[in-house]
C-alpha cells in the first residue's frame, strides 16, 4: 500500500472549518475515510496508508478535499472548471487554428511505440511552495506506479512554463537513439542510448520503449518544441531545460501512455489536485492520430435505494441517501423515489458501477455508526469428515507414541530435498520448480515429507534424545499417466511421515510405530505387508516397502468354467526403514535414525475397502 | 527445627554415622546393612539435605605384575643366582644359564643385579672370550647382605596377592619398595578414590525421627520426599499452530459452517482472473506470487466457457485493455482459498437442481503462498482461513456481528472495523483487535461482499471474511517471530505454553 506523508496544520488549513475540527477528529477520521496512520511523529507529522484505487489520496490537498466532505465542511462536487479554447468536440484543422496557444502536434510515428499525449496548462499568481512541489511530485510517482503500471500505461512529465512560453506547438513524435538533449538532473547533452545505459530513469525504464519490436531501429517517443529542442523523452525523462522549482509559478503537464482512458484518468487526478491548489487551469490542444483534448468528461452512474440499504442494512431515505453520495464529493441527482443517478467525476475512474456507489453511500454514512449484528445460523456445521476423522486418529496415535507434531512448508528448496539427501536432482520438468522465488529455500514443492523430518533433526542436535517428529501434510507429484492435458498435471496427496533418532533407533521400532498407529486406525490390517526395497532415505538392506495387497473380483469370463475369479493388486504407499547413515552424518546427526512416509490419500481409499 | 522427613534408607544412613562420623562408602554398607545402590541413594539425597558432606579419597593399591608373577617360588633372580653359588666354588656361566632356565629373562636380572652390587667376581681368561671359559664366583671383598633390597616387600605383597587382601602402598617400608617399583612390571600401583561421608554438625542435633513413637514412624516410614525435583518427560503433542487451527475450526462448525478444501496449485484464471484481479495488477507479477513452469500450464480452463467469457468481459469492459486466455492458464500457488469458496459456490449452483444456492455457511482452511522474502512478520507459505456466509437477506453488519463473535471466542474482546480495498469484494473492510499485550489496535481479517462481477449468477450476496492463522497463533503463543511455527525447534515444541 503506497504511503504519504501528511502535516495536521496544512491539513486543517486546507479543510478551513470551524474551530471545531481539531487535530483530533482528523485522526479519528482519517481511517474512516479507508486511510490507515501507519506513525505519527507526535509533533505534527503523520504517515498515513492509502488504498491503490484512490490515487487522489497521494497529496493532502486530496485528502482534504474528502475529509470536508466527511465532515460536512463542504459537500458535493468539488468545483472544477478548465479555461477551454475551442470545442473539444469539433474537429480543428491543425493548420488554420485559432484555438489555445497550447497546441500539441502527435504524429502518425509514435501510433506504434507509445501512441497517447494528454496534457494541461496550470497557472497561478503565486510560487509553488516546497511542501506542494513535494506532494506533486508523490502524486506523480504514485499514479507512475498504480495507474501507469510502473509507467507503462501512464507517464507524467512536469514543466516550468516560463521555460517553454512561446515555443508552441509541440511536436510529440519519433526520433532515433542518436539524438541528443541535456535530460533532467545532468549538466551536458547525452544521446538517447546514452541516457539508456548511463541514467538510472533510462536503466529503469528504457526497457518500456526499446522492448518494443518496432523501437528496436531506434524510434524513440520524444517531445519538442518548434524548435525542435527536446522537452520530454517520455516515459523515461525530461528535458533540463524545462526543470520545475519552487520558483516556478506556471506548469505544463504532458501525460503519455498506451491507454486514452487511463491517461485521461491520471491527468484528471492531477488536474484536479492543481486546481484545488489554487491554480487556474487551461486547456492544451491536442491532435493526430487518435488523439484529442482532454475532455474531463463526467459520468453517469445509478443506484438503487433498495440494494444499498439491503447490503449495508440500513434504511435510509432516498435523501439521507444522497446526502451520504454529497459526502463523498460525488453530484447525486434524484431519479425516481428508489433510484438515485449520480454524477461522478473524471478525477474518480474507481467508480464504475452500482456496487462501487453502494461503498460510497456507506462511506458517507460513517462506518464507525455500523453496528454489528448477531443471528442464528440457519444452517448446522460440519468438518470434512472422511478427513478429519482419520487425520484426528493418526494425531492421537502418534503423539500417544510420544511423538512430537512438527509442521514443514510444501515450499522448499533442493538442498533439502535432494542434495542433502543423496538424491540426484531431476531434469527441471520432473520436479515441480516456481519460476522466480526470492529465495532459493522456497524454490521445489515437495514430494516427501521425511526429507523435511530428517532436516528438522539436524537442527535439533543439541536438544536431548529420544527425538520423535511425525507430521501430516500435502506433497505435490505430477502426474505421470500420459492422460490429455485437460487437468491439472500436478496432483496433491496427503502423507505421514515419522522420525526416531536415538542411540538405538533401528527398523524395527520404526516398523512397529507403523504397525501400531495403522491397527489403531484402520483396525484390520492384516493386507498390508512390508517387503524388502530399496529408497534413497535408506540404509541398504534396512528398507521396506509398504505395500496393501487387494483382492478384487474380476469380470466372470463367458468362455471360462469358473464363475468369477479374483485377481490380487499389490499397491505401494510407502516406505519404512533406517535413514541411511550419509544422510545422517552430512546432517551431522550422531544418531541413528530410522523412520517411514506413507501417502493417507493412496491407502485411505484401500484401507476402509 | 523444623521437622524433616527422612526416608528409612536416610534413617539407617544417619543411625550408623551417630556412631562413627566418618565412613566410607564401604563400611557404610556393612554398618547400615543397606545394598550398595540403596546406600548410594540415600547418602545422594542426604547430601541435598546437606545433612551429610562427601569427600573423595585417594589410595594406591599394590599388586604383583606379569615379571614378579613369573618368578620361582617368589623369589628374586639375583637371590637364586646367589643361592647357586653359595658352595663358594666357581661355576661357569653356562652351568649357571642352564640353572636359571636358559631361555627365561632371569638370569640377565641376576647377573645385572649382583655386578652392580658387588656381590660377585667374573673370572675371565684373556686369550679366550667364549662363554665357556668365564666363571663366576662370590666376592670375597663384599659381604652378602642377609636380606636382598626389596625381598622382604615382596614378600609382604605377595603374601596379600595369595590370601586377596588388599595392601596399600603407605604400609610397606617406602626405600625397600622403590627397588621394586624401578624393576619393570614387577609392581602394579592402584589408584582407587574412595567416598568419605561425613555427618553434617546439622545431623549430629537430629534426633526427633528416632523417637520411638510407632504410629508416627509407621507414617513417616512409608514418606518420601515430596518437594524434591523430578526429571521431565519428552511427551508427544501436537503442533502449537495445529491446536490453534483446530479451535478455530472448532469455532467455525460451532457457529455453523462447514468446511471445504481445495488445491493449493491453481490457475490463475481462479486465483486471479476470476476474482477480478486485472491481468497486468502488480499483484500478478512474479515478485509478488509464486509461478510454476509453463510446462504445467493448463491446457483447458477447469471452468464452464459461460463463465470464463463472462469473466472476459468483465475485465476488457473494466480496465479497457485485452484479456489473455494464456495468462489465465498459467499455474500458480494460491495466493488467498477465496479461489477455493468460489469454485465451490459456483460447482454447487451448476449442481443444484433448481440452479438455485439455498443458504449456506462454509469455512476454508489451508495454506497460501505470497513470493516474500521471510522475516519476522513474514513467511512466504503461510496458513490462511476464509468464511462465507451466503444468506437471503445478509448485510455488512451482519457479516460484522459474525466476525465480532468470532473474535469474541477466541479470546479477542475489543473489535472495530474500518473501511478498506480489496479488488474482489465491496464493500471493504479490515477488522481493528486490540492487543492488550501491546496496548495498541492491530489489523487483523479482511472482510467483505463478493463483488457483484465474483459473485455473478448467484442469488444473494455473499458475505467474507479472512486472514492469516499464525497472526492469531502469535497472540496467543506470546510469539514475536512468525517463522517460530515452521522451525520445528524441539526446545520450543516441548516448552511453548498458550498464553491466552
């Protein structure tokens, strides 16, 4: 969750209330408003969380704009007007333009690489002071980051008007990676494949425009004045020459991206933000491809009374209703007595549909005045019950048998499960790999819990023995039956695993805990058998296999004699023996050990035949 | 003084030392009549009692070795050498060899010895050196001694050895046993620590458990010491985390819900795409979740095609930008089960007859995967529970008393709730406890309404609720690092106690 930084003193002289709203009603409100205060350096500053679709939340002028709203300062829309030059809505021959001086020429070359320019003039009478180029410059890098997908979708660029007045149109179009300009925070001009390789914006986000397949010649997006001096080189950098700082009193906003809509979002948040502030905004003009001035369009979106007071369960009145919407800076207008129609702003894309009015609605309510309350379940609970009622049994059992539950992750790393334990490590597609783990420990699913028991002990080399660990959990095998890739190719089965280390673990007793936890599960056991085998946990002629033998009847064969015959079916679930003594001592465990892993979910089925 | 209880071994014990203060372990036994472990017991607990002081004592033992063994009638080699010659004639050295026994180490010793002493004279022709022209006689200068050094210790020890007493090394004549001791292995030296037991001056006042009182002592005879320390026990138990996933779902049932499950690998069609996660949302990305290889891709989505193009076009209307059928296929580690309540919502509803969900409680319980590297307050495989309430009618606040019940049952008294965002439900909330311990609010389950796009096809809204389990295990195991629930420190799982 991005966080912002937030001054009690500027955030009550932005909401200009009555004497009443003091630095505590703030704090009690402020996480109504869904703004959690992450610290609070006690004097006046507050760090304070946001959630990822209200970017506006970034400056305090955002924050200030909802807390009147919330606490009834100022209710509805927050006024908003652009000085517009022509109609957006018309068409204007870029050659015989008498519109705003702003002009903005995209031509047909960035359509491919990065095809949306948007922008807006804010002009104000005085300079810009430190906290506010601050808050301007968070905002910015949030939107950069949400919105803009980490400046994909939405780069911003910020210029001090001064700097460029006069220099209209622009040109938003391509240029090869020779090119070259002084960009932001150097001191000498820098080819653009300069500026890829040797500024950290161009090692961050040149991957953006030279990924692409038709930039690879090197047309790079650019933005330049009529005389052809370089302002932006969107979505990496801007110019020097257009640096904004706190001696600047005007602002051009250039937004680029992929996607019109979400361009026009961030610039209306933007807008917004600026005009709140203080500055008069006008519009630019913009044209070529599938480009136009901004329009700063509002919306239309419908609730039904019924439905918020259903979900929220309250009963309010249609204009108690309204109010709440008031509250939260929308323009409800009623439209019969149980719907309301509501004007939303461009600076709020967040609010799509009916469902996203309804939170509003509860928003402006104040959650704080929703009680809880408590009915009867109508319906009776269960737990799974073929598995919990077996895994309930195997728990009693083991830890009868003085054994100790231990709990490993599925997520774990090669080394256990194959280095430290004498087995090779399989080709990648026999093994079930994540892709891109942090952390090499969380790297392989598992396909046997003993390996994770046998590590376990190793780090327990100091506590007393007997040692006795046991647990129950999922492994991951894939499956391996050449069935149509339809399904899921990873299968999940349960298993129990145990471990003895002690002076004189050996198989037999590994054999009996077996035995004894099985009889007392299952009952009859008399099918299952163990027979010699051979495992890589294991010592050599100390291993078994667990195998449960069937008998099922087969289908009588017309042409035989005998009216049925039975076939037997010897199904392995396991294996039990002594860890093989390399294991052990490339653990630097100086006892023996031995144990078994069986896999419930092959035996559980088996077993209660 | 306060009365102590003494058991009947200590009373013995104690009754011997009253008349010799001083024992050893040895003469203990014999006194008190007592089996050796009987009495090693007791003088261990009468030390604890510090009624009884224990000290060691050093001893050599002496015993004859492999050389002194060998001998004739226990007879030193020079003393028989001198015993042949005791005629006064000279004899030649090879008369004498063949006496001594040829092949044996004894005649060497002899003549060594003798030389040495001056006991003899060698008489040796100049012209020939062979044996057989050397004879050996009696000094006439040095008179014999009438008993050789170290012959009559010898005899002392060897007199022991035969009858099996002991014999300390202090009560033979110290210079004539050095001869002995030099002569190699001829003398085994034994060092043996004895135990002193000394009554305690505490012990010598002791006198009220000797009262000839019969009912008291039929008591008191039968009395052990109840206060003293007993070793512990390794006793099995289940996993701390585990008795805190079975109580809450204990609660669950309790409450009326019924438990379901599902797989931890998933398609991101149902962990994400499904639950209105955009496709390229940072949440997506690798460094936030766990992809597999594409080669366990999945090849069909395991969901009716209404619904996966239904979900298509909720996100293309949504976001405005394409949904790829290919990003859907690719498999990753559950990142939440809400993936796991909604499959089986909607496997229900295509099953019912009416096409219809009548209410319906259900919990889900498992393990959640998020690509973090660990710390304390992080894991990247941790355990998460889900509710769900679907019920005609069912509001925010209901789904609120619900969550505050819950809480209230596991111990959690103080609840609130504040608004939030979540991508699949909405309204949004995070529920506030107050941890008293810390004596601050802490977030704990999110909670919510299935976003109407999540919940499509199904009558009434769907009420949720969730969170991590180890966040509830570490209040109530008083554990500050998470990773403590996946360490299987066996210090710990003997020790951990539940604090609240």
């Amino acid at each position: 969750m991005p966080v912002v930084a937030l001054s009690y003193e500027r955030l009550l002289r932005l909401i200009s209330g009555s004497r009443k709203i003091t630095k505590d009603v703030i704090s009690q409100r402020l996480p109504y408003l869904g703004l959690d205060i992450e610290s609070d350096d006690g004097n006046d500053v507050i760090r304070i969380e946001y959630s990822p679709n209200r970017p506006d939340y970034a400056t305090d002028i955002g924050v200030s704009l909802a807390l009147q709203g919330l606490l009834g300062v100022k209710k509805g829309l927050v006024p908003f007007s652009v000085k517009k030059f022509d109609d957006p809505n018309t068409t204007i021959d870029i050659n015989n333009s008498t519109s705003s001086p702003y002009q903005v020429n995209v031509t047909r070359a960035v359509s491919k690489v990065r095809p949306i320019l948007t922008g807006i003039v804010a002009k104000r009478g005085g300079i810009l002071d430190d906290t506010l180029l601050r808050q301007l410059v968070t905002l910015q890098e949030d939107l950069h980051f949400g919105l803009g997908r980490n400046r994909k979708k939405v780069a911003i660029g910020l210029h001090d008007l001064a700097k460029i007045n006069g220099k209209f149109p622009f040109t938003y179009t391509t240029v090869p990676a020779s090119h070259a300009f002084v960009p932001l925070h150097e001191n000498k001009e820098m080819s653009i494949s300069e500026i890829i390789q040797n500024t950290k914006a161009g090692r961050a986000f040149g991957n953006l425009v030279t990924s692409s397949s038709l930039s690879n010649d090197g047309n790079f997006p650019i933005i330049l004045d009529s005389d052809n001096n370089t302002v932006s080189l969107p979505p990496i950098i801007n110019s020097n020459m257009t640096t904004i700082t706190t001696d600047t009193t005007d602002i051009f906003v250039d937004v680029t991206g992929t996607s019109q809509y979400v361009a026009e979002s961030a610039l209306a948040i933007i807008s917004l933000t600026l005009h709140a502030a203080g500055f008069d905004l006008e519009s630019i003009h913009v044209a070529g491809g599938k480009n136009r001035t901004p329009p700063f369009e509002t919306r239309l979106v419908q609730v039904s009374l019924n439905k918020a007071n259903e979900l929220l369960g309250l009963d309010l009145s249609i204009s108690d209703a309204m109010l709440c919407l008031e509250k939260c800076r929308l323009g409800p207008i009623q439209k019969d007595h149980t719907n309301i129609s509501c004007v939303i702003p461009a600076y709020r894309p967040d609010i799509i549909s009916q469902i996203d009015l309804i939170e509003e609605i509860a928003l402006g309510y104040g959650t704080w005045r929703l009680e809880p309350v408590l009915s009867h379940s109508k319906t009776f609970g269960n737990l799974q019950y073929s598995v919990s009622s077996v895994m309930r049994a195997i728990d009693m059992s083991m830890i009868g048998m003085s054994f100790v539950e231990a709990l490993n992750s599925c997520l774990t790393g090669t080394l256990v499960l194959y280095e430290m334990t004498g087995r090779k490590i399989p080709k990648r597609n026999h093994m079930i790999s994540t892709v891109n783990s942090k952390s090499s420990e969380h790297s392989v699913l598992r396909d046997s819990l003993l390996a994770g028991l046998i590590e376990n002990l190793s780090k327990n080399i100091h506590e007393s023995y007997p040692q006795k660990l046991y647990e129950t959990g999922t492994v991951f095998l894939r499956r391996d039956d050449g069935s149509v890739r339809n399904d899921n190719l990873i299968s999940e089965k349960t298993h129990l695993a145990a471990i003895i280390a002690y002076s004189d673990s050996n198989f037999s007793e590994a054999k009996s805990v077996l035995q004894s936890m099985l009889s007392i599960v299952y009952g009859d056991i008399q099918n299952i058998h163990t027979a010699a085998a051979s495992h890589n946990l294991f010592a050599d002629g100390r291993c078994a296999k667990v195998v449960i033998t069937i008998l099922s009847p087969t289908i009588p064969n017309s042409n035989s004699a005998n009216a049925t015959t039975s076939r037997t079916t010897k199904n392995i679930v396991g294996y039990v023996g002594e860890i093989d003594s390399e294991i052990l001592s490339s653990y630097r465990i100086r006892v023996p050990a031995s144990g078994f892993e069986i896999s419930l979910s092959d035996s559980l089925p088996l077993l209660s035949k | 003084m306060s009365k102590i209880v003494l058991h009947p071994i200590e009373k013995k014990i104690i009754a011997s030392m009253k008349l010799k203060p001083l024992q050893s372990l040895d003469a203990l036994v014999l006194s008190t009549g007592l089996s050796l472990d009987q009495a090693r017991r007791g003088i261990e607990w009468l030390r604890h009692k510090e009624l009884v002081h224990i000290s060691d004592s050093k001893e050599a033992f002496l015993s004859l070795d492999q050389n002194s063994l060998q001998l004739p009638n226990m007879t030193l080699p020079e003393r028989l050498l001198l015993n042949l010659l005791s005629d006064g004639l000279p004899k030649k050295i090879s008369v004498l060899k063949d006496a001594l026994g040829a092949s044996s180490f004894l005649f060497g010793v002899a003549m060594g010895i003798a030389k040495k002493n001056g006991w003899i004279t060698v008489n040796q022709d100049k012209h020939n050196n062979a044996d057989d022209n050397v004879t050996i006689s009696l000094s006439s200068t040095h008179p014999l001694p009438k008993l050789l050094p170290g012959e009559s210790t010898l005899q002392i020890i060897a007199d022991c050895n035969n009858k099996d007493v002991q014999i300390k090394a202090t009560s033979v004549d110290k210079a004539d046993l050095q001869h002995l001791l030099k002569r190699p292995r001829f003398i085994k030296q034994t060092i043996i620590i004895t135990k002193n037991i000394k009554l305690a001056q505490s012990a010598k006042k002791l006198d009220i458990l000797f009262v000839d009182d019969k009912k008291n002592d039929h008591h008191l005879s039968n009395a052990i010491d109840v206060a003293a320390a007993v070793p512990n026990i390794h006793f099995g138990r289940t996993h701390p985390l585990k008795d805190v996933i079975s109580e809450i779902k204990e609660i669950f049932v309790t409450m009326g819900f019924s438990e379901i499950s599902g797989n931890m690998v998933q398609s991101c069609f149902w962990n994400f795409d499904a639950l209105l996660t955009p496709q390229d949302h940072p949440s997506r990305e690798m460094q936030d979740t766990f992809y597999l290889d594409d080669d366990v891709s999945i090849n069909t989505l395991d969901s009716p095609s209404r619904h996966v193009s239904r979900i298509a076009k909720t996100h293309t209307d949504t976001w405005r930008q394409k949904w790829e059928l290919t990003e859907a296929k690719k498999m990753v580690l559950r990142t939440h089960t809400t993936c796991i309540t909604l499959q089986h919502l909607l496997a229900t509803l295509s099953l019912s007859a009416q096409k219809k969900l009548t209410d319906m409680r259900i919990f889900s319980l498992g393990r959640v995967f998020r690509n973090e590297k660990t710390s304390y307050k992080h894991l990247a495989e941790f355990t998460q529970v889900e509710g769900v309430v679907y019920e005609n009618g069912a509001s925010i606040r209901d789904l609120m008393g619900i969550q505050t019940e819950f809480y209230r049952r596991l111990g959690l008294q103080k609840v609130k709730f504040w608004p939030t965002f979540f991508p699949y439900t909405e309204p949004s909330f995070q529920s506030m406890v107050y941890n008293e311990k810390l004596g601050k609010w802490v977030e704990l389950f999110g909670m919510g309404i299935f976003h109407p796009d999540v919940s499509y096809g199904l009558e009434y809204p769907v009420l949720a609720w969730g969170g991590g389990v180890e966040r509830i295990a570490m209040l109530k195991y008083g554990v500050d690092d998470v990773r403590e629930f996946y360490a299987n420190n066996l210090q710990w799982l003997r020790s951990s106690v539940r604090r609240v």
